[in-house]
C-alpha cells in the first residue's frame, strides 16, 4: 500500500478506486498505515471530497473490516433505525414496541452518550436490571418472540470506523458528509437489517444545523444504501428544541413509559415515532403509502398494543418496571431547582443545546467515552415553545445529586439561559420538516 | 494545546497568531499533540496556505525548538550557503574555499543524500580521513585559520524541522512553499550565520518544476530571513540536465578538485559559484554590487588562491588528497559501461533525474535514511546539451560495483534513457535565470 501516493491522489483532486480504498482501509486497521497519513487523507477529503462511488466504496471496505450480521429470512421485514443525535430524543424507546407491535422485527444496536447528547444504552440502563449485552441465541429468541431488541453497539462491527472515527474527532475532519454517511450507513449495513429508518435532525440542538446539511446528508445515504440493496428512508425532524419534555436518561424512559401508556402526549415526539413507523412500513411493503402507515401506526398506539409490546420487550431484558418505579422515587433525595416565569409571556427559544450540556454536566452524560454518569439527574422542560405563561408559572425543573457543587441559583441561571420568553406568539415549525423515502 | 481547534481554524482559512503557532511546534515536538494531528494541520495547511506572517512565526517556532548557534564578532561576516538540491551538484566543494579565499566566514553544516539528488556530507566522506564531525573547539579554530568548514547537521538543531518533514514527506505535504521556506530558512537561522545565499534550483532535476516555483520560493525566504535581521539573496539556477560532468559521490570531488586546480572547466558549475559569489560578498558589504563581486571571485579563482585555501580546508577536516587518489584508482576494479553515439547529432536533453536515479540504483545514494553507500559509483556525462558528435562518441560512462545484479546492456540502457540526440542545434537556457538580491 503506498499511502502517500493515496493521499497524493486525493490532495490532487483525483478520484480513488475502489481497490485502493479498500486497501488504504484494511491497511489502516492493521496498523500498517499509521494514523498520521490516515488523517492526511481525512483532511484532503475534507477539501477535495468524494463522490458517490468513492463514498459506496468507503462505506463497503468499513463494513468489510468486521463482522456482518444477516437475520433468518424467518424474521423479515427487519428494520434499523438510527438518529443523528438530538437532544430529549428517546424515539428508540417508543419505536421498537411500536414497530414490533404492527408486525416488524427491530434488530437495534444502540451507543452511549457522548457531548451534548445522550444515548440510548444509557437510558435503558436506567431501568433495573436491563441487559444491553445478549448472547446470540436470546437475540434471535428475542426477535422471534417479542419483535425488538435493543443491544449495546459490538466492537467487532466496523471497527474502521472506530479507528476513522476517533481520528475525525481530534482532526476537525469530522463536517464532511461523505465521512459522516459512511460512518453511519456502514453501521447499519453490518448490522443486517432489510430496511434502514433514518431520523436526520436539524437545528440548533442537532448536527446538521440546517435543512440542506441534513437534506445532504439524507439523500447520500439513501443511495449509498441503496447500492447494498437496503431500503433506506430518512425523515428530516427539527431540533430547535428538545424532543418532548424530559431530558436526562431515567427521566427520559419515565416520559416514554407515560407516552407508551397514554397518560401523557409528547406531540412532537409521537409525530416523528409516527412518521419514522411510517415509513418503515412503507419499505417493509406492508403500507402502500406514508399516510396510510401512519394510520396504521396510531391505531396501534391507541390500542395498547404498543404498551403491551413494550412491557414484554423490558422484561425479556431483564427490566424490572417496578424497580424502575422504585429508583424513581430516589429523585427526593436529589436537589430540585425550578425556573419559574418572571413575567407574563411566551416561550419563544428553548435551547437544547444549552439544556443537554446542563444536563451532561450534571453527571447525566459524559465528555470523555467510558466516564460513569448519573441516571438520575436531568430536566424536565415544562414549557416548550409557544407556551403562554404567566409570573411565577414553573418552566423547568433540573434535577441535581446532592453533592454537585454548583449552588441551586448557578444551575438556575443555566437553565435561564435555556429560555426566551417575550411578548409575540412564537411560531413552533412542525417537528417534521421533509420525508425522503426509498427510491 | 486545543490542538483540534488549532486545526479548525486553519481549515476554516483563518489565521494563526504567533502564541498558537508557538504553542502547536512546542507541543508536537513534546510529543503531546500527536503525529495524526500534526498532519491534519500540514494538510489543511496544503489546502489553506499560511500567510507571511504565519511563516514567519512558524519558522521562529521552529528555530526555537532546539539549539542555536552564533559565531564571535570577529568571525564576520558568515555567510552560509543552501542548495534546494540538484543532481551532481558539487557547488558547496568548490564555493566553501572559494569565499574563504575572499576573507568570508563559511560556517556551513550539510547533510546527505536522499532519492534523486546527492548530499554534500556524502561527497565529502568519499576522501578517506575526512572528519564530519568537529568539536567546537575545532571548527571555530578551522573557521579562524581556514575560513571554511562543512559539518554534517547537527541533530539538535531544529528538531521540529526533523519531526515535520518526516511526516510531510509520508503525507504527500512537502510542495506548499510556505511549509519549505519554514524548513529552510529555521535551520539557516538557527546556524548563525548573519548572510544567507540560496541556490534554487529549477527544472526537470529539480524540486521546484519552473521558474515561478522557484521564485515565490526565493521571495518568501528572504521576506522571512529579513524577520530575522538576515541578509538573504537566492540566485535561481537552471537544473534541466547534471550540473558539471560528474554525479556520484567521488566522481563529483574529483571533478570539484580538478575544477578548483585549474585542469578542467565545468563552465555551468562556475558561473553558479561565482554568482553565488558575487551576491554573498554584496550581502556582507564587501562588494558594491553583483558585477564587481563576480570580478573579485574569479580574480580569487585565477590567482590559486581557491586551491590553496581547498587543499587546507581538506586537510584541516582530517581529509587526505593522495588517499583519495588512491581511493579513485580502484575505480578500475569497477565495471565500466560506456554509452555511444549512434549516429551524428546533437545532444538535445540530458534528463538529470533519470542520471540521479541511475547513481543511486547503483548505490551511490540511498532510499531510506541511514542505508549505507557506494562512493565509488556513478556516472560521468561527457557530452552535455548542444554537444555535437559523431556516431561512435562517447556521451557518458557509468560507474558501477562488480556485485551490481544488472548487466552492463542494462545499465547502457538506463543512460541512453537519460540521452536525447537530435538533428537541430540544442538552445541550453543559461544557468543562471534569476538573481533576487537581500532588500
């Protein structure tokens, strides 16, 4: 492999082979080309791009550089979901019982939070006695019999793109989205499922931090998918605010077990469930249309199926509800400070941003990967925008372990920080902004 | 060190300060920003572009990252000399006496060869006893006594340089002339000396491909030497075919000592050395301009003065002459391999990269650094652009070792590749294009 005449190829504007791509990655994960001229590459990459071809060949030699999962054809239509990381966004939890209940299998792998956002291992974790980790046997039994899992991400997955990716982050190479649609589509081609939901976040809480980012990234995915014989769907979802009220790994699987059993309505958190089933139905072949899949999906949800479902699927992981319930009431001894309106008006802003590295600095997400966290504390956004509220209403309520050394008014003022409030009605944009379905 | 964000910045083409500039070299050489990182930055670098003052401070980081030198008042003026590399460039084995013998200081280190072109240090070996190595004791009782030393690279000198070049050189980063003058003007300063000639070279045997290279080369070097409170001129010199007759390590100080004797006359070689001249006693104040310095170098030449002052150099580094003839005696030993003219013409090219790669296939150069040489072996090109000869005149001879795995028809092979004949007279550009004299 003569690396450098790769990265000549690249710097000079030229176009890689799939051969070499596929060398300089199997290269790279042996070790024999160091990470210095890996990030070389991602660097060049990042000016001089890749194109469609280069990017299907990218993503290929990731999925080749470990282990590939295929399901028995027993349980097709199977179907991946994946988020680009959002703030409050605990749409796994409702959408695995969920597409299990109208008929779907949900083979899932999730990760931990990292920075801003968290991740969904951590949120099931917070559930007594949950076990991300299965032997394979209970995971095929598990599909088979309940129609969803949720795992912890295997290491011997795509480990290219662990190499690739830890290298991104501490190179500034990450802002490409050739790289990021790599990373991400490899992932859920090695993991095997027929159908790939992806929910593509944008705005001030997301990655992409407009529409034509995420549109972008959307519709490369779908044809670098496509060239795996995948159908890949992407719903383009806001995150101008946090999804839903809660925020925080036990408050957010409290929201969602409300959610699941009809005592609460996050509405826009139930849209984009909606929406995601939606169009996993429509890929599966089951529903004609995004309409009629939606419909499909709200009559389940209304007939407690869903909740059933998702009691069944908590148990065959070892989650206990009622220890659930149990660890729940421990948030008394935890510090509760409230941000309570100063005056009469409406919420204009909410950041998320704000709220999830509050969050994650109250012990409930980490900065560095393996950090332990606190599942716990968190927020709980009452007012979202476009409320109405008047002096003294509660806006919002943090969660603090005792021992956090932050005064109750310093964590007051983050959470004041969050929120805008003024006079005018402020204009929420719908949660969904752009379906892009499977060609 | 935000090393990541230090690199976010030159991705984004904004500029450095000199503190974060500082900062990076200092950490890199420390080793606590790692190589991946380091090559992130040269290639966003590639793409991005430094501006003058970015390489002005980049090269006082480098400067700063290892040992300094400075020579006694009593030794002015110094002047240092640096060739951009070139194949049988012997210019240092004549220039060195050359303005020692015209009451100029020549404190010079060098270094060896690597790829195409040859080193000086190697050249210099090739004369049994010759001492690379001096105590400073010596060398500043040689630049007294002499006037001259050449000395192999110090290794604390510019540490950083030795870090950053490896990894360009691994990571297609080399050709940014910015990251190259920082290369070559840190080490001249970090030498001492308070004059800096530059010969840049240009063309097919180049590292600068044109004319234009050359001078955005030549003109940010001595913007950045002036930073230093450095006189810095560069003479930009043509490099289209081997400088002189001989390339290979001991054939080229044969050719230097029969040039510096006055019994051959490789009239490219001289003008470049007088020119390099005539700048260098400009820049120290001791000539009022190119033309009357050119006058004083080769009156200095005629007079023997050169010759004297090179027999006392080489015997003041330990060096024996009649150890070195007899080291050439052995040539006979070695396999001869002449190449003819085929029919009558004239010598259109003589390709000084396929003639430089030829000597170090034989063994007089090396591909790795550290590899042991053969000084004996090389190649000598009696007939240079716009010869005319006859069928059956010799144009060039190779020198190579017994042991050589290729047959001689081979080897003839290899130097007919470098020779072009043709009906027409040949236009040989003159050596020296361009002089950029110190503002």
């Amino acid at each position: 492999m003569d690396a450098a005449g790769f990265i000549r190829r690249k710097r000079a504007g030229d176009a890689h082979t799939e051969g070499a791509l596929r060398d300089f990655v199997v290269a790279a994960v042996a070790g024999t080309v160091p990470e210095y001229q890996l990030t070389a590459w991602l660097m060049a990459v990042m000016f001089n791009g890749l194109s469609v071809e280069e990017t299907v060949a990218l993503t290929r030699a990731f999925v080749y550089s470990g282990r590939r999962l295929s399901w028995p054809a027993e349980l097709e239509p199977t179907v991946d979901k994946h988020s680009t990381g959002g703030v409050g966004d605990k749409v796994s939890l409702l959408l695995l019982p969920w597409l299990a209940a109208t008929g779907v299998r949900m083979p899932k792998m999730s990760g931990r939070g990292l920075g801003h956002t968290g991740g969904t291992i951590d949120k099931l974790e917070s559930i007594p006695g949950f076990r991300v980790n299965l032997e394979e046997r209970e995971l095929l039994a598990q599909l088979r019999d309940v129609g969803c899992a949720d795992i912890a991400q295997s290491t011997d997955l795509v480990p290219a793109d662990k190499l690739f990716y830890a290298l991104r982050d501490a190179t500034d190479t990450v802002e490409r989205v050739e790289l990021i649609v790599a990373s991400v589509v490899s992932k859920k081609i090695a993991a095997g499922a027929s159908c790939i939901v992806l929910d593509v976040k944008c705005g001030a809480g997301a990655f992409f931090p407009d529409i034509d980012a995420a549109r972008a990234f959307a519709v490369l995915a779908r044809k670098v998918a496509a060239a795996f014989d995948r159908r890949c769907s992407c719903v383009i979802s806001a995150m101008d605010e946090p999804l839903g009220w809660a925020v925080g790994n036990a408050l957010e699987v409290q929201e969602a077990l409300q959610a699941l059993r009809g005592i609460a309505f996050p509405a826009d958190l139930i849209e984009v469930c909606a929406t995601l089933g939606a169009v996993a139905l429509v890929d599966c072949g089951m529903e004609a249309d995004v309409h009629s899949g939606r419909q499909v999906m709200l009559k389940a949800f209304e007939s407690g199926a869903v909740w059933e479902r998702a009691q069944r699927w908590i148990a065959a992981q070892g989650g206990s509800l009622s220890g659930f319930a149990e660890r729940l009431e421990t948030l008394r001894d935890y510090r509760r400070i409230e941000l309570w309106a100063e005056s009469q008006g409406v919420v204009q802003r909410v950041e998320p941003r704000l709220i999830g590295e509050l969050v994650r600095s109250l012990g409930g997400g980490r900065l560095r990967a393996g950090a332990t966290i606190d599942p716990l504390v968190g927020v709980v956004c009452h007012a979202k925008v476009d409320a109405a509220c008047n002096a003294g209403d509660l806006l919002a309520t943090a969660y603090a372990s005792a021992g956090d050394s932050r005064s109750d008014s310093e964590i007051r003022n983050a959470l004041a920080a969050a929120y805008s409030l003024g006079s005018e009605k402020a204009d929420p944009a719908a949660v969904v902004l752009e379906v892009l379905q499977a060609g």
